[in-house]
C-alpha cells in the first residue's frame, strides 16, 4: 500500500477507497440502565435510514451517493463509474481500493475487463484491517461523533 501511495504522492496515480454504511436519522442510544422490571422496546424497522456509497481520496475528494435499499454490486459498479468520471481523469490510471465485503468481491468479479479497459485496478484490502482505509474512519466518526 505504501508503494500505490507514493505513486499517488508523485501524481502517477489517483488513488480511491470506496466503501458503504448506513446511516439512521435517530440519535444513538446509550449503554444505560433502565428500571428494574421495565423493557426497553427499540424499533426493529426505523424509518429515516439509508445507506451511502462512497469513493474518497487521502486528499479529501469524495463523492457519495445515498441509496434507499440494500447495497448491492449492481449499484456498486453504477455509481464507481460515475464516482469515478467525476474525480479522475480519462488518462491516468486509478486504484481503487476496498475492503473484502462480499458485495465488493462480487462487483469486481463480474466487470474486471471493463474496470481494466477503463484503466482502474482494484486493490482489496486483507480483512479486518479497516485502519488502512480512509473512508471507514469517516464513516466512523459520522456515525459516533
């Protein structure tokens, strides 16, 4: 990762994490206790919620795109070419990197000629190393601060 990042650094190439979550227009609730004999009742379906893909570079470019359903690998390769056109140019190679989320695993199986032909190589990160990606510790601070 180390190399890709001085390549960014020298302009070779554009470097992108892209990730999802979800989001709820609820407050958190707290750990805490309640009453003795009462029980606390959360709703299982809240309305308000919806999730977000996301593409970011270590410089701060983004784009997001809400989605009201499920994410899937469908929508993960609509948006990235839109996500992509947006903040790359055509000439340049792009890396875009992700964790191994089975949606992630599955879009890029099934457009890697298209992804390689539009000049974006894709990078998974090993698992349970969410540390090494940018957008997860936006998504992060979004959902706790």
């Amino acid at each position: 990762m180390n190399a890709l990042q001085v390549k960014e650094a020298s302009g070779e190439i554009d470097l992108f994490y892209m990730d999802e979550s979800g989001f709820s227009t609820d407050g958190c609730i707290p750990c805490a206790g309640h009453p003795q004999g009462k029980t606390l009742v959360l709703s299982a379906n809240t309305p308000g919620c919806v999730n977000v893909i996301g593409l970011m570079s270590r410089q701060g470019a983004g784009y997001f795109h809400p989605v009201k359903t499920t994410v899937t690998s469908d929508q993960l390769l609509q948006k990235r070419w839109r996500l992509l056109f947006c903040l790359s140019p055509a000439d340049k190679l792009t890396v875009l990197i992700m964790d191994n989320a089975p949606v992630h695993l599955k879009a890029e199986r099934e457009e890697l000629a298209t992804w390689l032909l539009g000049r974006v190589w894709v990078w998974f990160l090993p698992s349970y190393s969410s540390e090494f990606n940018p957008i997860e510790i936006l998504w992060r601070k979004v959902i706790f601060e």
